[in-house]
C-alpha cells in the first residue's frame, strides 16, 4: 500500500519533465503564426487531464520568516485572468532580465546588517521573501510556457508535493532569455529554489530547508550613441544603431542555503490557552559572485579613467554565514506568540583584497491575533485583528548600532465581500552599504569615504475592498539619503528628504462583459533634484471579458493603456550596476498601448499581447533610462497548465 503514492509521484514528475521538454522544443523554436495554432491545439486537448480539484483548503501557503510564528494559509491558485498577459513586470531599460531602475516609492525594507550593494535586479531574481513553503492535500504543478518577438523565450515550473501529511518538497524555476532589440543587449536569467519542511506527527519536532539560486547574466551596450532616436531612425533596424560599448558583459550569481531545525520543549497543551515552548535553530550560507567584463574599455572610452591599459575584468565575491539561535512561545490556537533570538553574522567580502565583517544581532517577535466577532450561520468569524511586531538590534560589529523596527497591522471583514484595512509602521537606522563607503575596480576607485548611517521612518495606511478597489498612502522620511551623483560617484544628503505616495485603483463591469479598469501612483518628493520618480503613473484598461459555452472557456480581451509623466529619468553605469543622476534628458509623456486576449479553458490558461502598438505614431521618446528605450511593437504569447495527479 505505502508503494503507490510513490509510483504515482515518479509518475507525475516524469510526466511535467516530458512536458517542460515539449515546451521548451515545441513553443520557443516557432513562428509566432505557428505558436498560436500550437496553443490552440493544446488546449483542445486538455480533456485527458484525469483530476483537477476545486478544493479552497487544497494547499497552504507560507514564506520563509520566523517559521514557527508564521502560519500557513489557505491559498487556492489565481483562477482571474484579467491580468494574465502582465505576467512579466516592464523592465525600464527594455529588455527583460537586465538592471531597472525603482521609479515607485516601496514601503519596507531588508532585515538590518551587512549589505554589500544590492543590483536593481528585482524583477528577475527570487528573494528571500519569495521563498514560501506549502503544504498540500496531494501533487500539484504549473507549468508556463512563454514566447515572442526577439527571440524571447520564457519557462515557469512550480511543483509541491506533501507526503503522508508531513514532509513536503517543493520546487520553482524561472528561466527566459531575449536578445533585445538593440545590439549587446542579450539576457539570460534562471532562477530557482527547493524548500521543503517537515513536521512529525506527535508536533514535537520538525524543520525548514530551502536553497535559492539566481543567475543573472546579460551583455552591457550602455546604451545608444547620441542617447536619443530621430525621426528618420524611428522605424529604422535597432541593430544598425550604434551603441556605446561594444564588448562587455555581466555576469551575477547567487547561492543560499537555509536549514531551521525546530523542537518543542513541552508536552501536548492541555488548552487553547496555554503557551508550548520552542527551541529553533537557523543557519543561512549564502555566496553571491559579481563579474563584470570590457573586452574594448581602451577604444570605447566610455569611462573616464580606467587603471588596466588593455580590458577591464572585475570581479567581486562576498560570502555570508548566519547562525541564530531562538526561543519562542505560542499558543496552540497560533493568536499569540512571541520569540527572542541571537544572531551572529559572519561578511567576507574580496575585491582586490579580503575584508571581514562581524555583527551580533539580537532580536524579537510578537503576534497577536484576535476574533472580533462571531455571527455567521457556521460561527465563523466575521471580522480578525492580526498584529505583528519585529525589533532588531545590532549590539556590536561592523554595523554596531544599527536598528529596525516594525509593526504590521490589519483589520480583515468577511462578509459578503472581503475587505482589509492595514496599517505599516517602520523605523530603521542602517549603516551605508559597502559600494558608497569602499570600491576597487578597474574603472572606479574609492576608500574610506565615511559616510553616516541613513535613518528611515516609513508609514503606510491603506484600504482594500473585495479585490476591485484600494487605495494607500504612504510617507517617508530619510536622513543622511545616499545615491551617485551626475558623475556617478557616491554622494550623501547631510539632511532629511520626505517622500509620499498615493495608490489607488477601481476595476468594474458593466452590463455583464464590459470593463474597465482605472489605477493611478501619485508621487512626490521634496528632493526632486536627487530623486527621480514620475509624479504620476496612470494605467486605463478596457476589455470584453466573459464565461462563453458553458462556463467551459473564460474570455478576456482588451486594450490597456499606460503612461508616465515627464520627468528627469536616471542614467546607468555598468561598471557599477547602479543608476545615477542626469539633468540632459526628460522623458516623454509617450503612452504605451497593448492589444490583449487572455483565454481560460481549464486547466489552460492563454494570452496573446501586441505591446506598444503605437510605435512610429506616437513620437519617439519612449525612453525611462537615458540612452536605452522600451520595445518596438512586439508579439508575445504564452500558456500556463496546471495539473493536480
């Protein structure tokens, strides 16, 4: 009896292997005409599929943070297909998985030590805070497969598997490439973790795993000679237009690895009322490499100095060992808990010589969750408070000094539609990182520059309603604001700036299949000349949407339209991988308009997108990063299936 949940998951992965395969041979390696007859063929084929379940509790969700206090929760897969065809987020420099720059003010920050630099490499790598653990009723996969214009190919695989109610293994792959519309522009991007955790039967013992890798290598052109496109180059081959740099690259990659062994000191709670007790462990290594390559740096002369005489080869490494050792109480019910831990941090970092970075950290959690009321026919509750509070504290080390503080709390009412309010306190005092203070570099060289730690306070106070309208306010304050300045030097503001952001969004339905969806990011800032945001980000989509033949296909198709007001955008720097100042070239307020159709047949989801259909009628400044511009008109395509046997 134990062999055939075995077999049957041997089974499952070979099949998702085959699959992954099919996609990668069937659906990258053809035209786009093809494509659509290949997706339009699989879909009709999905009747073989043996179960798919409508089960809401089928698997729970949690990421990784203080893994006993924080709770799985019930998570069905996103059957909405509304936003489908946004699957990838806009890259600013206009090709996905190169740098972009932040252009929206984003409440939160990192947890508080040693920080080397952080790459702008969001959109295209996989955080610590995107690592979740799952637990689920049986297999699970979803397997998505991408393509388009300029050779861009894309594939997303997420399989979860719990055995016998206690361990399950889970895995995550992001990989996709494009060679950009423009020369030296090729990315390649693969991302992937495993995370597994286990917990014994009699609750006494248990454990947290994961491994994350992100790869991220892609060709450096620093963008267009003259940094601008005319009329006569509009409509013109990108490939025939002269770029800055003519043979560089960049190569980063990142491996960490977590085990949070965990056991419970007491016996079985007699009550709901009385508090078990933990001991857990967490030891995290984490090797990160950056590799930045100029074959022509001499004949370029895109850098003004440069201490090599032939090619720049600059490579820098930091390894990190954290141990954390963690008591923490909880009730059986999980609507208290509380921890206390010690964490020692050990940074080494090599770039032209070694240096070693110590820090002790002490830290804490509190939650707290309450049932307002109780007075639905079930008894279920109608109405929860959940509060959640963090403090960290560097007692000494490099960072000595250092803080962060922070408390999260949300009010959630069920009724007939859900509807959350939430409100997000933070503040923190972090030492600069590594890049501002120390650099050695065949292009850039500094030391020893001393600048003082940054003090941020952070609020955010919003309101969501059913999942079709929210809106949020959020405020910033920083001291001692560090960035690079117009000759891409590391500067910093002795003084404070504020920053304030409003977002707002509405999605309805008229008459059944109508719509329209309306959302608006209002930014300002009193420090306009060191940051650079868009003061306002608007997006407008229209669409058709429907449940056609019987509920059997659900339909999507619409325009959306995006646009960003005029402002003074960031240039970059390769050699660094950072984005700094510019006062040469404002953006347009050019509209980027996409044609869609998102289709779902279940368990096979669609789209196909025509981005920026208004290329050649709309003007030329459709650039967010000085010398690099978005996309000419370009087709995209893809599928997602999933599968529950």
């Amino acid at each position: 009896m134990g062999v055939k949940p075995q077999l049957k998951s041997i089974k499952f992965l070979s099949f998702t292997f085959l699959l992954k395969q099919f996609f990668i041979k069937s659906l990258f390696r053809c035209t786009a005409k093809k494509c659509v007859v290949l997706l339009l063929f699989i879909a009709s084929q999905i009747h073989s599929q043996v179960f798919y379940s409508v089960k809401p509790d089928y698997f729970k969700i949690k990421t990784d943070k203080n893994n006993l206090l924080n709770k799985f929760s019930t998570s069905y897969p996103d059957t909405s297909i509304a936003d489908f065809h946004n699957t990838f987020t806009r890259n600013f420099m206009g090709n996905i998985g190169m740098p972009s720059p932040n252009y929206t003010f984003k409440y939160n920050t990192p947890d508080i030590g040693f920080r080397f630099y952080q790459p702008s490499l969001a959109n295209d790598m996989i955080s610590e805070d995107q690592v979740q653990y799952f637990r689920t009723k049986g297999p699970y996969a979803d397997l998505a497969g991408f393509a388009g214009s300029k050779v861009f190919q894309a594939l997303k695989l997420l399989f979860t598997h719990t055995y016998r109610d206690k361990i399950n293994i889970t895995m995550r792959l992001n990989r996709y490439s494009s060679t950009g519309y423009y020369n030296k522009q090729q990315t390649f991007v693969n991302n992937f973790y495993v995370t597994s955790n286990y917990t014994r039967s009699n609750q006494r013992a248990g454990y947290y795993f994961y491994f994350l890798n992100n790869s991220n290598r892609y060709q450096e052109n620093g963008g267009i000679k003259g940094d601008t496109l005319g009329e006569a180059s509009i409509l013109k081959l990108k490939t025939l237009i002269p770029v800055n740099i003519s043979a560089a690259s960049r190569d980063n990659k990142e491996y960490k690895l977590m085990f949070n062994p965990w056991l419970k000191l007491n016996k079985a709670a007699d009550s709901l009322n009385e508090l078990n007790s933990f001991l857990q462990l967490r030891s995290k290594f984490v090797f990160n490499t950056y590799k930045y390559k100029d074959a022509n740096v001499r004949t370029d002369k895109i850098y003004p100095i440069f201490l090599d005489t032939l090619k720049t080869y600059d490579s820098s490494r930091v390894m990190q060992f954290v141990n954390e050792v963690n008591y923490s109480l909880l009730k059986p019910d999980q609507n208290f808990g509380a921890s206390f831990g010690y964490k020692n941090e050990i940074n080494k970092v090599w770039q032209k010589k070694d240096s070693l970075f110590l820090n002790h950290i002490i830290c804490a959690d509190l939650i707290i969750k309450k049932e307002l009321t109780k007075k639905d026919s079930a008894n279920h509750s109608t109405s929860l408070f959940e509060n959640r509070s963090n403090a960290q504290f560097i007692i000494s080390g490099a960072n000595g000094g250092n803080y962060k503080f922070e408390n999260i709390s949300e009010i959630i009412f069920k009724g007939k539609y859900v509807t959350k309010i939430f409100l997000n306190v933070m503040a923190e005092n972090r030492n600069a990182d590594y890049i501002y203070n120390n650099w050695m570099s065949n292009n850039f060289n500094w030391a020893n520059n001393g600048y003082k730690a940054a003090q941020t306070q952070q609020a955010k106070l919003g309101i969501t309603h059913k999942n079709k309208m929210g809106v949020s306010l959020l405020l910033q304050s920083i001291n001692n604001y560090l960035f690079f300045d117009h000759a891409g030097l590391p500067q910093q503001i002795n003084g404070s700036i504020q920053n304030l952001a409003v977002n707002a969004y509405y999605t309805t339905v008229f008459f059944k299949h109508l719509g329209i969806s309306l959302s608006n990011i209002f930014q300002s800032t009193t420090s306009e000349s060191y940051v650079r945001v868009p003061q306002n980000i608007s997006t407008v989509k229209l669409f058709y949407t429907g449940n056609l033949f019987k509920n059997n296909l659900q339909l999507n198709i619409g325009v959306q339209g995006q646009s960003y007001q005029s402002f003074y955008a960031y240039a970059y720097r390769p050699a660094l991988q950072q984005f700094y100042l510019q006062n040469k070239r404002t953006t347009g307020d050019y509209p980027y308009v996409d044609v869609y159709l998102n289709a779902r047949i279940r368990p096979v989801t669609i789209f196909v997108k025509v981005e920026n259909v208004l290329q050649g009628y709309a003007g030329t400044n459709f650039s967010l990063v000085q010398g690099y511009y978005q996309t000419d008109r370009a087709f995209r395509l893809g599928l997602s299936w999933t599968f529950f046997d």
